[in-house]
C-alpha cells in the first residue's frame, strides 16, 4: 500500500538540505509531535545520537509503529550491555588503515562517512556513527592508498554512515580517484539514503554516478511503509541510469519479524525494482538487544517467503559469525 500521512509531510520545495536541517534532534522537538519520556530520551541521546528528518517523520502514523520503533531513541538501548558487544564482528580489527574494513581477500568496505540521514535505532555501527569521528581528507587518502596498492581488491564498497551525506563533489572525488585503479572492477554503495530521506537522490548525484558503472547500489528498505511515492522515485531515477538496485533488509523485532510484513515488503520492493538481497539476521551489538529474533523466527519467515512470492523477491537469508568470520547463508529447511 502506498500511502502516506499528508499531515506532517514537508513541503514539496525543501531540498534534502533543508529537511536535514529541521531533522529532530532533541527530545525536547520530539515532545512536539508526540509524548515521550523526555529524561529517558535525553540518556539514550547523549550516548547514541538520534536524527528523524522531516521526511521520515512524516511516514510514521502511530507512536510504537514500525517505523517509529527505528528512529526514536528507546531507554532499552542502555540496558543490554551484557551479552552484547560494540564491535561483534571485530571490523576494528579488520582495519589495515582507519575506516577500511578489509575481511574477504576481494573486496573491501571503505567508511567515508560517519553521517546518516537518519540515526537508525538498530544500526550495527552504533559505536560510531554520528558519534563526532571524523573522517578527514587525510585519512580517505590513506584508505584510496591502500586499494591502489592491494591488487587482489576487486570490489570496493563505500558505506559510513551513509556516503550519501557527502556533497556531490566530494563524493565525485572518491568516485574517480577510485575508479583510476585499474584492479577495482566493482563499485558499490551501500546507502539508507534512497529510503530514508530519497529527496538527496537528485537527478544531478545520478547523472554523476552513472560515470562510474560498474557500480552497484545497495539500500536497506525493513518495511514497506518506506516504500512511497518518494522513495520509488528516488529508485527509479537510479535504475533508469543503469545502476542495479539492491536491499539489505535486517531482521528486526516488532518492525518486519512477520511473514506478511516481510512477504509485502519483498513484494513492493521488486516493484520498484529493487532485488532483495540479503535478510541480515541481527547482529549482537551493543544498544540493539530489544531488535532481536530467533533464528529460528528468520527461518520461519524464509519458507512463508518462498511459499509466497517468486525468486526474483527472494533474499538470502544470512548471519555474520561473530569476530568477523564474515557472513553465512542460513537455510531455512535445515532445523
Ligand atoms: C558484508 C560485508 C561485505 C560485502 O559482502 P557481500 O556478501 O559481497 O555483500 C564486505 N566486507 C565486509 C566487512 C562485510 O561485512
Ligand atoms: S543509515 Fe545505516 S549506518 Fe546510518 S544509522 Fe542507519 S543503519 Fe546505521
């Protein structure tokens, strides 16, 4: 269903700046829309940041609602610190130069942003994400040097944050010092942008990206209320450029650990010609313990998934073994 609470939704002339700009930040705005504990947010916000742009708080209808659940700071994020960690899967020490993330032999993960459009409740780079890190010129020179002189990358990956935070320019720049490397074939972006705040894929940032092909895009959509007349377009520009479009839907308790929210989520996905990619079981990071399911619950939701829909709306099913193992499929028929 496409459909949109118009009450709260920006005006159609605010650029993806703008939005940014009136993003709530403080339980003190958050307290204007809704009624929340206000000391509760303020302890959560203090130690992992929250940002609901104006965008994606027009696309939540009810207080607790799926979406709601991803962007509001939740006091059950202080309280899971035991069985959790702030780095599972051990990428600081998969780090051959700061913000690269180097654990298959072929391709790499480069970290050119610690901004997001929206600071997402469940993220699994918690620990550092609009935590005030900062990524300078000088050390995006140091992860370019690394791709240039490890000729087994073939594949580089930028992710943050979000590395559509960067001005066009900027993001232009990485773009081509890296395309120069005769040994990177792939480029890929991994981006919550195209769902969270799809006004930044403007037709200006798609007519540069599609310089660079090959380059993949791979957004992370967890329920179909995010799929609006905004967001396909936002997927529509890029497809036409050519850019294949994929999702990394996580597993999240109370937003999508449904088979018919997951069903119609894939479903809606293929319509706009995203392909399901992966369905992330949860990883256990520190501040996201109340996201989590039972692998059990996942596997469940894969045999409704292929009961349901076709191959083309399938995702694979995959969890990260801990102390950056690196993913794994999980099949659903196995018990
Ligand atoms: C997930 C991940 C990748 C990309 O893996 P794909 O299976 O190719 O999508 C690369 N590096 C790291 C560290 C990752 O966690
Ligand atoms: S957009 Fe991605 S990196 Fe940013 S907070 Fe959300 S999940 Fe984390």
């Amino acid at each position: 269903m496409i459909t949109k609470n118009t009450q709260r939704s920006p005006k159609r002339e605010l650029s993806w700046r703008e939005l940014l700009l009136k993003s709530i930040v403080s339980p003190h705005q958050l307290a204007d829309f809704f009624p929340v504990d206000i000391d509760a947010v303020q302890r959560v916000n203090e130690l992992y940041p929250m940002r609901i742009n104006p965008y994606y708080l027009s696309l939540i209808r009810d207080q607790g609602d799926p979406l709601w659940i991803q962007a509001v700071a939740d006091i059950r994020e202080l309280q899971d610190h035991s069985a959790m960690q702030s780095d599972p899967l051990l990428e600081e020490g998969q780090s051959p130069v700061p913000h690269l993330i180097h654990r298959y032999p072929d391709r790499v993960v480069f970290l050119v942003s610690s901004q997001c459009a929206m600071y997402c409740r469940h993220c699994m780079r918690k620990r550092r994400v609009g935590r005030g890190i900062r990524i300078t010129p000088k050390s995006l020179e140091k992860g370019i040097h690394y791709i240039r002189s490890t000729p087994v990358i073939r594949e580089v990956i930028l992710s943050g944050g979000d590395p559509f935070m960067l001005a066009d320019d900027h993001l232009e720049y990485i773009l081509r010092a890296i395309r120069m490397i005769p040994h990177v074939e792939i480029l890929r972006v991994h981006s919550r942008v195209p769902c969270v705040l799809p006004q930044r894929i403007t037709v200006g940032l798609v007519r540069m990206l599609r310089r660079f092909h090959p380059l993949y895009i791979n957004i992370q959509f967890n329920h179909p209320n995010e799929i609006t007349p905004e967001s396909a377009t936002a997927c529509a520009r890029m497809a036409d450029a050519g850019i294949p479009l994929g999702s990394q839907t996580v597993l999240l308790k109370g937003v999508n650990d449904d088979a018919d929210v997951m069903t119609n989520l894939m479903r809606n996905l293929v319509k706009i010609r995203v392909k399901p990619y992966y369905l992330h079981h949860g990883d256990p990071v520190s501040g996201t313990g109340h996201f989590r399911t039972t692998i059990a619950k996942g596997k469940e939701i894969m045999r409704a998934l292929y009961a349901a829909i076709p191959g083309e709306a399938i995702p694979q099913y995959v969890i990260d073994l801990p102390g950056g193992g690196g993913k794994v499929p999980l099949d659903p028929n196995d018990s």
